[in-house]
C-alpha cells in the first residue's frame, strides 16, 4: 500500500504477477487502475507515471 486519500480510498502498487508495476486505487465503490489507457487520467500507466503526474500537481482524474 502507497498511502490513502482518506474516506476508503487506498493506493496499492502491485509487485508480483501480470499488473506488476501498475498502481490501483482501491474504493469501496470500484478498483481503478491508473493510466490513461484506462480512462479517468491522462498520465502514463505505472509507478512512474503516477509520481511524474503527482510532480506535475494534476488531479488524479484529469481526463476530460
């Protein structure tokens, strides 16, 4: 787990098996894999396209 966002909102990287390297947001409501291939944001996918979207200070969903 990469930390919270508060209200049930987890961020977790996964290590091991086909989604290594990805991060997804998990919620009581949906899991959400980051990426702009998976809608909801324009950044890379992965650990490094989240940290260089977070530098940048864009919203987590910033897909129009």
């Amino acid at each position: 787990m990469l930390g919270t966002d508060g209200c049930g909102m987890y961020w977790h990287l996964v290590v091991t098996g086909p989604h290594r390297g990805h991060i997804w947001n998990i919620s009581g409501k949906a899991p959400l894999m980051f990426g702009a291939e998976f809608g909801f944001t324009t950044a890379d996918p992965g650990f490094a396209g989240r940290v260089g979207h977070w530098a940048a200070g864009k919203p987590w969903f910033d897909a129009e």
